[in-house]
C-alpha cells in the first residue's frame, strides 16, 4: 500500500491549492500594472496550470481504477495491490507523458502564457487513455504490467511518497 503514496495527485493538487491560497489572500491582486501584481499574477497562472495537469492526472488514474479488469477474488490485497502498482508506473512513465519541455519550461521561472495550455494537455490526456487501453488489454490477456522498485519520474528521481513531503505551516 505505500506504493499508492507515490500515486497521490489529489495530496500534490492540495498543496497547490494551499499555496494558491496563501498567495492570493496574503496579497489580493489590484487592478493595474503594478510590477509585483503581474508578478503574483504569472505566479497564480503557472501553479493554476500545474493543478490542470494534476487534473488530467488524476482523471487517467481514477479512470484506470474504474476500468481496468483487476481479478481481485481470491488473491491477497497485496498481490492486487502489486498489479495496481504496476499499472500505475505503466501510466505514468515518462517517456512521451509531459508536454516537449515541460520541465525546462518549469525551471525557467516564467514559462509564459502558453505553457501547459489546453492544447498541450489534451495530447497528455490522450497519452493517458492509450495507456489504459494498453493496461486492460494486458490484464485481460493475463499479463498485468509488472512494478519495478526503482521507478524513475520524469525528473530522473523517485517521486517522495506523501508523507516525505514537508508540512505545511499556518
């Protein structure tokens, strides 16, 4: 079950939520072209993308739950669990998930206006559903895709389960 915690999108949009939050109502955006303003606006923009793609993950995630045949009777929670996880870093492998330069684009500060935009969210979407499609046919023809412990994410690191993250202070 700890490896779920590595899954967690609804933890990471949280705390993107909180940010956006803390952001917004510790300095309400005014009117004008104040240079800190559009400042905090591009900032609000970049994380409101980040949450959209949250989102779209978190759609292939519930609808890979929703859908995949996983034969649960008769087996122990841990083996479900196992194929559960292999499923998931089947879809969540990076190669061809994020949009061309996303973690570029993200390491620059200001991505600009078009960064993960509906137009480059919708191929991740699609990236996602082809996935599952692949996934079901696997476990349907008895070979559910297997977990690997030392499952890279895109940035070449394990993502930290959710109680690595640090806590949020109020």
């Amino acid at each position: 079950m700890d490896a779920l915690l590595n899954y967690d999108v609804y933890f990471r949009a949280r705390r993107l939520f909180d940010l956006m939050y803390r952001i917004y109502h510790e300095a309400p955006p005014k009117p004008g072209p104040d240079r800190d303003m559009l400042r905090q606006r591009r900032i609000l923009r970049v994380l409101g993308r980040q949450i959209e793609l949250l989102e779209v993950l978190q759609s292939g995630v519930e609808r890979l739950l929703d859908d995949a045949p996983f034969r649960w009777e008769g087996r122990s929670a841990e083996d479900l669990w196992t194929d559960v996880q292999g499923a998931f870093q089947f879809l969540f492998q990076c190669d061809g998930l994020l949009p061309e330069g996303y973690e570029e684009d993200w390491s620059r500060g200001d991505p600009g206006p078009q960064w993960l935009n509906t137009i480059e969210l919708t191929p991740v979407n699609q990236t996602l559903e082809d996935r599952i499609s692949a996934v079901i046919r696997r476990i349907r023809g008895g070979e559910p895709p297997a977990p690997s412990p030392a499952f890279p994410v895109c940035s070449g690191q394990p993502m930290p389960a959710s109680g690595d993250w640090p806590a949020c202070s109020d």
